[in-house]
C-alpha cells in the first residue's frame, strides 16, 4: 500500500468515527453556553488513544493539509483534554513531530503538560526528540540563541540567508512569517555589512505595529535605528558610519524619503509585507511603482516578499534584475487547528441555534448554542452570538464598516458578563478617548467594560492600546472591520461573522475571507479558533455561499489594468479632456494611466519595460502609439514625474501651462504657512486648481472648504479631538444638526483620507510644478527650501517641535498633547528628550492621559519604577 493511501485509509475508513468525534469534543470546549451532542465528558468511551496517536504519527509524515490537520486535530486532542497524562505527554510529543515546538510550550505554560517532558521519555524517544528539536532549531548568530520553528520557517530562513536575492515567501496567516522574518532581519544586519534596510507595509496600522516590534527586540543594540519617519539626517547618518537603521514605510512614505534623498537611495535590503497587495486598486501600483524604483538605483538590493497563502509566489519575482538568483518558498500546512462553524437558527426557537462544523465536502453537528436573548435584527445575531459562544473572551466580531462596529459592541456591552470593570489600564484607555478624541466618544464606557471596536482611521495610539489590551484578555469582546485583513497580527479564540463585505458592499473573495480566518488561534497563542459564519443560506449574505480554503491569486494592478489595452487606450487618448470631471473610469485607469505614460517617458517603449513579457505585442504596440502623441507634449522633466507615482503627467504638464497664463502677482500662486491668517483660502484655491488641472479628488466640490479647513488645521498640529471640537463648533454656529457618532467617524476618515493620502500626493505635486515654474520665471527667492508639505501633511506637523517629538518615536496624539505644553518651537531631538526629563515630575497636574504620560517616559528611557522614584523625589 502506497503511503497516501494508507494516510487516505486512515483518515477514512480505520478512524474516521473516532476523530469526528475527537472534533465535536475539542472543538465544543471552545464554546460556551452550547449544548453539546459530544462532550468532555464523553471521553469516558473507550477511545484507542494508542491506536490514534499511532496514526497521527503516520499521517505527520504526509505533505497533504488534509493528513497532517487529522495529525493536528488527534495531538491537540491528547493535549488539551482530560485525557491521562501519558496520553499528553504523546500528544506533545506528536506536535513536535509536526514540528510544533510552540504548541507544546504553550500547552506547558497552560499546565497541560507537567514540565520537563523530555525526562519523562525513554532514551530512544530522548534521543529523537533532541534530534527533532536541533533540526526544528535556527541559531541567532549574534546572541547564541535558540528559537524553535517550523518546517516553513526553517526553509525561509535558509532561503533568505542563501544566495538568492530576490526571494517569495508564501504561507497561511498564523504560520509564522512575521515572528521569523523580523528575527532573521535583526540578525542579518548585525551579521553582515547592511547599512539601510526598508520594511514595506500596506498600511499605517501595520506599520506601527512592525516598528514597535522591531524596536522591543532590538531595545538593548545601541547600533541599530528604527523609525518610521522619511528622515534624511537618520539615512545620512547610517551611511557615514552612524547607527545602521530600519525604515518601516507605507509605499508612500517610501516615495517621500526618495523625493528627499536628492542623490540615489542607496538601500540593502527591502522586505515586503502583505506583498499581495500589490493587486490592490489604485495603491497596488504605487507599491509596485516603489519597488521598481529603489530597485533601479540598487540593482544588487536583496528583496524579500511576505503574503499569506498564494496561488502563485514566484510571480513577485518576475520582475527581478537579468541574473539575479531567485527563490519561492511555499507552503500551505497547519500550525493551529481553524474550525469553520456554521451557525442556523433552530425554526420557532429564535433564542436557539444549532451549530455545525464543516468536515470537508460536509458537516457534522457540535450542538445547540442558547442565547440570553431574542436576536432581533442582523446587528443583534452578530452581538448576541458572539457574546453567547464566545464568554471566554477573545472574541472579535466581524462588521461591516465602524458604524457597525460601534453598533455592535454598544449591544455587547449591555449582555451578562460585561459588568463595568475596576481595572486601571482599562480606565486609563478609557480616559485617552475621552481626552483624544470626544468626551462622549462610544469608545470611553465600552472599554469600561471590556469591549471594544477597532477600524482603521482611528487614532495609532487608541488602536495599538485597543489590540494590546485585546491580546492579554483584558478586552473580551472587539468588534472590528476589514483593517484586520491588512495585515494587523491580532489573534482570538473565536470570529464571529455573517456577510462579510470589504470595501462598500462587494463580497469578501474567498482568499480574503480565509486570511481573515487565519486571525482565530495564532499560532503559540491558541491550539484552534473557531470562526463562526451566521445564515450560511442566506445568499443576500452570503452570495457563493461560506468559502471554502482558498490561496491569494497574485497579479499585478498594473497587469490587470494592461489587460484592457483598448479601453486603457481611450482613456488615455481623453485625459486631457477640458472638464476633468467628465473622465470615465478615473478610478480603474487613472493610477495605472500615469504609472505607464511615466515609463514610457523614461524608456522611450513600453517594449523595454519589466512587465512587457507579460503582455501581447499587439496590445503594447497600442499602448505606445497613445503614450508617443501624448509625452510629446510633456515637457515637464523626468525628475519631477519620477517623483508622483499616480499623479499624470498631462495633468502636472497641464498645470504647468496654468501656470505660465496666470496673469496676476505669482505669489498668489503660493500657499501660507498655516500659521497664517490667509492659509485657509490660499488651500481653497490650491484644491480647486488642482481639481480642475491635476484630477478632481477634493470632492464634491462644495466640501472642498472643509477640506481646506481640516488640512490647515491638521498642519497646525491641532489635536483630532480640537479638530472634532471646532467642526461641532462650525456645526452649532450655522444651525445644522448632526449627529455625534458621526461626525467623529466622518472627521476621523477625512483626516487619514484627504489630510494624510490626497492632500501629500496631489499639492506636493502642485507645489514641485510650481517651484519648476518659479525657477523658469526666475523667481526663486519665493522658493521655501526648508519646508516639505509632503512629511508635513503625512505627519501633520509644522513645526520643529513636533516633529521632534515625533522622531523620539512618540504617536502623533502624544507628541501634539506635550506639544501643546512646550512654549518653543524650535527643539530639535536632543531638546525634546531633556524638556521631557525635566518637566516629567510635573506631568501629572498637566492633565494629561496616563497613556500619554507613560509613551512619554518610554521614549525619555525612564522605566516605570525610575519614573515613580524620579516622580515621587
């Protein structure tokens, strides 16, 4: 008999009943308030544990998912149920055979397992399992340490410490990938002569969160900088001997250090994360856009990709220079057991819902949920069910969009079990929404209670205390939206979820849904999660039905744009139409639009380009006889297009041609400083000319006021609640009614979408035109050299100050809180660090929050108890 048949006789037809019910008994420890058609108890039957951990060691051996999660579901079994202890000590001994050292730690941590396992085992069995853990092992070469991984982590590193230069690395959400490329980072630039290395990250969210863990495992290297900020002075540094660094960027903030760095950027190493997302709409191919950039001026770079499960990894190489060694490393393996549980009510027993789990092409039964009330409508199934199968905590409920979110949670926190809480850091996050955003934001008596939402244009230091909080179980229940599918490594027990949408109203794909999954039991934190799917038969909620496991399809934006080369062409033949608004489909063609028509300028063809291998002649040919008529009327230089990914060419040639009519006095052309009383209508004047010239993306035109507004006073540095505050103000002042949930949801998005996105890459470019104007016109003694709107929007900062603050690694709300606080304007770093120092024992009659306070004295190097001594003297 062939080894897959035997795996295939095994899981099938020898044990197929035992581990059904192994299943429904794991899986309903999970769930509180189930009535279960298997319990615990029910391991009193006669299972043959010699006889399944027996094949759970044959089925370790197969490289099919279906065998080796069997292999899972019988160790986790062994380990985590009332089994005898010999039977947990196999258990542990079969999750090292499946190279999962984690599980078993964590089992030994949650006294399944009594210490010192390896004692308790013969010689040979000693033996083997020295030899497993030395082979499941990858020393740090510069501390000497040991760290435990897996069969994909073990191959990633030695990929990425090989020679190839350009590796792809694919595997599920919860294997891993973050843990260890962080690690093998950190060792390689101690290691080896690296003196720049970038980390790509889709979003702000994440890059946060990589930042802080980058800085907490290299806390004590005094050779190694890590910043999130575009800062020449810390590059400049790095490459005349200073501290080597570690930029953590969004693409964007990529482009920006580019623009500032005059000469080449010299990078070593580029790691990039969630690298799939190059596929996104319109910020796919400003992510692709920065990596053929940089890639350009250091052809020797080493880039490594990071997605979770694809179809395809080594497409992300396509691109790579002529004879550069390239390597996919690929995997779709189990570290953590993912239950699929479907949920239908029980007919005329609204309070009672039957719950099944889905065994491959079928279900079996785990038993009755009981809810503590009627779910009436579609928000309460969400928040009654969550709260019923989910009383453990560590439960995120998904919904679509933060309204949502805020709904649900509200509805969460009235339920048996989320009394109001005595707990301080819960108070103290409570006390920052309060302070940081509104004195009645939803968020303040929620947390009170351990509940919680999270979206992603919530304030940085909110969202990353929210997630903390959520991680050590002090938060039970967090209602979230599709932010955690950008790559956020927050793990739970239990996701509960009924329709889910990502963006406005489209149906999660089945790839989505399943990197989603891969959030409930990480891997080292949990054994399994259960994600729990509500009315699968509903089609309005779910259109194709609950997905099955699928693997991210990786292809470029730009590709897919490209594949409509007729359409592409008539777009681009229109763009310089006289009323930009009449442009259709700006949204599909206009990124892509300007991406090819600034390679075409640069290369003279499309023919020579990376990705014309991918394409038909007929298609390219097309293409180029567009570009040809169009970049023939372009004479702004390659520089300046180089330096806007998304932003065209004819619109920025088209603003140049504006400029050179204007018949008034030129610095009407200019903006003010925000500082000044004129700022308000020069940022009026500057988004209408951009609309009408660049694209129109300040709309509707009629809000472009509050646009302007918001961005003058983002610039200042106001704080997001004096921001809410003075749109309340606006509102009162002109007798318009709103409501308050909504309008710091609507001021939230507006400050990361126009004052953070739209308002950096379009008036940076308007500005770039015009300083290309004023040095033709001679007029360069209007040029302010020493101020990027660029950096200053991205961080919305204008002054020195709060820059500083910010380059100490404190959030933006922190840094704009002490801001408020400190009478100069000028400190620079060094001037920052010695004012927090000095004025930390008067911290406390500042009325400042606690969670300000205490990022405060983290970035001074004081600890907590240095602070109480120094504090209390």
């Amino acid at each position: 008999m062939k080894d897959t048949e035997l795996f295939d006789w095994l899981t099938g037809e020898a044990l197929h009943d035992d581990i059904i019910k192994l299943a429904q008994i794991t899986v309903a420890t999970e769930i509180t308030n189930l009535d279960a058609v298997n319990k615990p108890s029910d391991l009193k039957q006669s299972f043959d544990w010699h006889q399944l951990l027996l094949a759970g060691s044959l089925l370790a051996r197969s490289a099919q998912r279906a065998h080796q999660e069997v292999a899972l579901r019988i160790a986790t079994a062994a380990v985590t149920l009332e089994t005898a202890p010999k039977v947990r000590d196999a258990g542990a001994v079969l999750l090292e055979k499946l190279s999962n050292r984690r599980s078993v730690e964590l089992a030994i941590r949650r006294n399944h397992i009594a210490p010192d396992l390896e004692g308790r085992l013969g010689v040979s069995m000693r033996l083997e399992a020295n030899r497993r853990r030395f082979e499941d092992s990858i020393l740090l070469e510069t501390s000497g340490k040991w760290i435990g991984v897996n069969d994909f982590q073990r191959e990633l590193w030695a990929g990425a410490s090989s020679g190839a230069g350009w590796l792809s690395a694919s595997a599920p959400t919860a294997s891993g990938k973050t843990y260890l490329v962080l690690q093998w980072l950190l060792d390689h630039i101690r290691t080896n002569d690296i003196k720049v290395a970038v980390y790509l990250a889709p979003t702000r969210a994440l890059v946060s969160e990589i930042e802080l863990s980058l800085k907490q495992l290299c806390q004590s290297d005094t050779g190694i900088e890590v910043t999130s900020l575009p800062l020449t002075e810390v590059y400049d540094a790095s490459k005349t001997g200073g501290k080597k660094v570690v930029f953590v960027f969004t693409q964007e903030r990529l482009h920006l250090l580019t623009n500032l760095i005059e000469e080449k950027l010299s990078v070593d190493l580029l790691i990039v994360d969630e690298a799939h997302k190059i596929g996104d709409n319109q910020r796919g191919v400003i992510l692709q856009d920065a990596i053929e950039r940089v890639s350009r001026q250091n052809l020797a770079m080493k880039v490594i990709f990071v997605s979770p499960s694809t179809q395809n990894p080594g497409e992300l190489l396509e691109d790579a220079p002529v004879d550069m060694p390239k390597l996919s490393v690929d995997t779709d393996m189990p570290t953590v057991l993912q239950n699929v549980i479907l949920a239908e009510q029980v007919p005329r027993k609204p309070k009672e819902w039957s719950l099944d789990l889905v065994w491959s092409d079928s279900t079996i039964p785990l038993g009755t949920l009981r809810l503590s009330s009627k779910p009436a409508g579609l928000k309460k199934r969400l928040a009654f069910i969550a709260a019923a199968a989910g009383g453990r905590g560590g439960t995120l409920v998904y919904c679509n969009g933060a309204a949502e979110a805020e709904d649900v949670a509200l509805l969460i926190s009235q339920l048996k079990g989320s009394e109001k809480t005595d707990d301080q850091e819960l108070l103290d996050l409570a006390d920052l929404a309060r302070k940081g955003v509104h004195r009645n934001y939803q968020l303040a008596p929620l947390v009170e209670r351990g509940v919680a939402f999270h979206y992603g244009n919530m304030p940085s230091l909110i969202r990353t205390e929210i997630e903390r909080l959520f991680r050590i179980g002090k938060i039970r229940f967090l209602a979230c939206t599709s932010t955690l599918i950008e790559g956020v490594n927050l793990s739970c027990r239990t996701i509960v979820v009924r329709g889910p949408r990502k963006g406005r109203g489209n149906p999660m794909e089945p790839h989505d849904f399943w990197n989603l999954a891969g959030r409930a039991g990480r891997w080292g934190d949990e054994f399994q999660g259960n994600i729990i799917c509500i009315d699968p038969k509903d089609h309005r909620a779910w259109p194709l039905g609950v997905p099955k496991r699928s693997r991210y399809p990786i292809k470029r934006e730009a590709d897919v744009v490209l594949s409509s080369a007729d359409e592409l062409a008539s777009y681009l033949d229109n763009r310089n139409a006289d009323l930009l608004t009449d442009l259709k489909r700006g949204d599909e063609y206009e990124q892509v639009g300007a991406y090819l028509l600034n390679t075409y300028i640069r290369l003279g063809t499309l023919f020579d380009a990376a990705f014309a291998k991918r394409h038909s002649e007929e298609s390219l040919r097309k293409l180029d006889k567009s570009l040809e008529r169009i970049s023939a009327s372009i004479s702004i230089n390659q520089d300046t297009l180089v330096r806007h990914p998304g932003v065209s060419a004819v619109g920025l040639q088209r603003l140049l041609e504006v400029f050179q009519r204007y018949e008034g006095d030129i610095e009407n052309l200019l903006l003010a400083q925000s500082e000044s009383v004129d700022a308000y209508d020069r940022y009026v004047t500057v988004m209408r000319r951009i609309n009408e010239n660049l694209y129109p993306v300040f709309l509707p035109e009629g809000l472009i006021p509050l646009h302007a507004l918001l961005v003058v006073e983002w610039l200042k540095g106001l704080s997001l609640a004096s921001i809410i505050r003075k749109r309340i103000e606006y509102q009162k002042r002109n007798k318009r009614s709103f409501k308050l949930p909504v309008l710091i949801r609507e001021t939230m998005s507006m400050v990361e979408e126009t004052a953070r996105f739209k308002a950096p890459k379009y008036i940076s470019a308007y500005i770039d035109v015009l300083r290309l104007f004023l040095t033709m016109s001679g007029r360069e003694d209007l040029i302010d050299e020493d101020f990027d709107i660029g950096i200053a929007l991205e961080f919305g900062v204008s002054s020195i100050t709060l820059l500083s603050l910010m380059e100490l690694g404190l959030s933006r709300m922190s840094a704009v809180a002490l801001y408020e606080k400190i009478a100069r304007d000028d400190l620079e770093k060094a001037g920052c660090l010695s004012w927090i120092k000095e004025h930390g024992p008067n911290f406390a009659g500042m009325d400042l929050p606690n969670l300000i306070v205490r990022e405060a004295l983290q970035v001074s190097g004081l600890n907590d108890s240095e602070a109480d001594q120094k504090f209390s003297e």
